[in-house]
C-alpha cells in the first residue's frame, strides 16, 4: 500500500518562504514520478509541479516558475517543494501525489492514482 506523508506547511508571510516534505513508503520510491498539487479551500485542485523518477526532467505551471523547486532524495525516499516569494492567494492544502505507472512522467492529474492528506499553508498578506 502505498503512503504518502506530508509535512513543512504552515503559516508565512508574502514574500516569505516555505519548504515541504513528502516521505513515501509502500513500494520502491526509484522508479516512480512524483508531484505536488494544491487546493484552496471551495476551488478546484491545481497540479504545482512534478519530477521524473530520476530527478532530472520537472514540471511547473507557469505561475510558480522561477519560484518553486520541486526535488527528491532516493536515499531517503522523499520529495520536496521549496516554495519562495509566496503569494496569499496560495494559501492552500498542498498534496503530494505519485503515479502507478514506473517510467511514466505524469503531465496531467488524471496520471496520478495515489495522494497523500496534505499539509495547509497559509500565506498572509
């Protein structure tokens, strides 16, 4: 079954910074793409960015380019999304999610089949 956890959210200036954390378990972390969506309260949930299962290939919407960071850690099963110059209007639940397929980058939500609870940040203006 696969897990996933995520931690880091909190609440934070704008402008300011905030790094979030996604531990997997379940299943081998190497082969699979992961991805961070986010979703304020009474919307719709929006796909943030996304990573290969080697870390070299990403994916941002454009309004986070340039701001957000997402990245893994094999060796400890994680990702991360460092989130910089934030803005109040993503103040949000952030979710990290993976794909059932191994070798598969995901570019849409629909490729993605497992989430995690979320972790809220808030961004006060």
């Amino acid at each position: 079954q696969v897990q996933l956890v995520e931690s880091g959210g909190g609440l934070v200036q704008a402008g300011g910074s905030l790094r979030l954390s996604c531990a997997a378990s379940g299943r081998a972390f190497s082969p699979y793409a992961m991805g961070w969506f986010r979703q304020p309260v009474g919307k719709e949930r929006e796909f943030v960015a996304a990573i290969n299962w080697s870390g070299d290939t990403t994916y941002y919407i454009d309004s986070v380019k340039g701001r957000f960071t997402i990245s893994r850690d094999g060796a400890k099963r994680m990702v991360y999304l460092q989130m910089d110059n934030l803005k109040p209007e993503e103040t949000a639940y952030y979710h990290c999610a993976t794909t059932s397929r191994a070798y598969h980058f995901p570019t849409t939500p629909g490729e993605f089949d497992y989430w995690g609870q979320g972790t809220q940040v808030t961004v006060s203006s």
